[in-house]
C-alpha cells in the first residue's frame, strides 16, 4: 500500500483556514493521509507547526518534509494557502480524488515562460503546489529546493527580457502580472517577491533539468486551469478597481 504525505505552508493558520483544510483534505481523500501544516507566522499556534519563513514556502516546503517524516513515505502533496484564494480548490479536490499518476517524477501545475534560458523555453511548476511520487522524486526535490535556496538572495541573470517580463509581471495589470491585492507596498515586498519568482525558476529549470518534471495533462485538469485563470483575472480586475 502506498503511503502518502501531505503537507499545507501557511501564513497565519487560523480556524477559517483550518476549516477549508479539513473540507478539502476529505473532499480530495487525502485525510487518511499523514497530514501537517507549517504556520509560518511568528505568532504563537496550538493548530499548526510553527515555520522558520526564512524562504517563505519554501523554508516551509522542507520543514513540511522533514517533519512529516518524508523518507518513509511513497507520494507527498505540497500546498501553500493559496491553494484557498487562488484556485478552485474543490475542483482541485475532485481532481485529486479521482486523478492517477502513473510515473514516478515530480508533478505540478506546469507553466512554459515567454523565456528562452540557455536557447531553452524556460519551464516551471508553479510553486502553489507540487505532488512529489515515488521514493527518488521525493528525495531529489529535498536535494534540489536546498540547492536553489543558496542563491535565494541573488538576483536570477539571464537577460534583459528576463528582467522585463519580471518586472511587467509585478507592475500587475488585468490580463496579466501580479493581482495587486498581493499587497506589494513597498520595496521590500518587492523584493521578496522578485526572490521568490526567482526562486520558482531556478526550481523548474532544475527539476526539468533532472528530467522529474511532469506537467498535469488531460481535460480535466484543462478545465480546471482555465477556472484558475478566470479567478486570477477577476482578482486582478477587483485590485484596478480598488476593491
């Protein structure tokens, strides 16, 4: 029998929270799974496992692994909480319940950037989720994340039209970039950002470049991908408003 893992890296874990966890973990069947969640809010919590949040989720992806005792387990399933802003989590839900995965590798909710690095397109998961299988990928991913978060706090150079899209892509706008209400105030929310997409790249490059990256297929998950872009522009078009 396949043992599973499922791990959820929050910021402020609260009792709304908990409850859309507990809704979707037995909506997608993953309550019999052995299931945490990393808080990485510095504030006392009697629901969750404090993070350290030195590299936002993904501090909190390799803390969710450690604890949740990763190397006895066969499939681990990787969320941040915007899995309940961002997405249409109960379709994703049913995906999840109803969806098998044959290959071992590295899945996710796959992504090919308006980016050529090296001569190649540019290729990521995105970093809301990932669903590691089998007992390789999920060491690998372990082995990969440490060695991308050592250059966290450098700046990703590839070229100019790298750093273009970067920054068109945070000045946000309706049909695309980065929905304002991502409360990106100042110059430091910036830059925590700016690292974090960064760092979401140097991921995907290495997991293709590992040859683990799967991207979802299949019309159900097209449907529901098209969900998720419809609820990013209504975000994005509610922050033009000021709403």
């Amino acid at each position: 029998m396949i043992s599973k893992g499922c791990i959820l890296v929050a910021y402020d874990f609260n009792h709304r929270k908990q409850k859309l966890w507990n809704v979707f973990l037995k909506r997608s069947g993953l309550i019999n799974s052995k299931h945490i969640v990393i808080d990485n809010s510095p504030k006392e919590n009697s629901i969750a496992t404090r993070g350290s949040n030195e590299f936002y989720e993904f501090s909190g992806y390799l803390e969710g692994l450690e604890k949740v005792g990763s190397k006895d387990l066969d499939k681990i399933f990787l969320f941040n909480d915007t899995l309940f802003e961002h997405h249409a989590t109960n379709m994703w839900a049913n995906f999840f319940k109803n969806v098998s995965f044959e290959r071992d590798g590295i899945y996710g909710d796959g992504r090919i950037e308006p980016i050529l690095w090296n001569d190649k397109p540019l290729k990521i998961l995105a970093s809301w989720h990932f669903l590691l299988k089998g007992k390789t990928s999920i060491i690998a991913f372990n082995m990969i994340l440490k060695d991308i978060l050592v250059d966290f706090d450098k700046p990703l150079l590839i070229d100019d039209a790298y750093k273009f899209y970067r920054e068109k892509y945070l000045s946000g706008g309706i049909f695309h970039g980065y929905s304002l209400s991502g409360k990106l105030n100042n110059e430091k929310d910036l830059q925590r950002k700016r690292k974090c997409i960064d760092s979401e790249h140097r991921l995907g490059r290495a997991i293709e470049k590992k040859d683990k990256m799967i991207f979802y297929s299949g019309f159900r998950y097209q449907f529901i991908h098209l969900v998720d872009r419809y609820l990013s522009f209504h975000r994005r078009f509610k922050s033009v408003l000021g709403l």
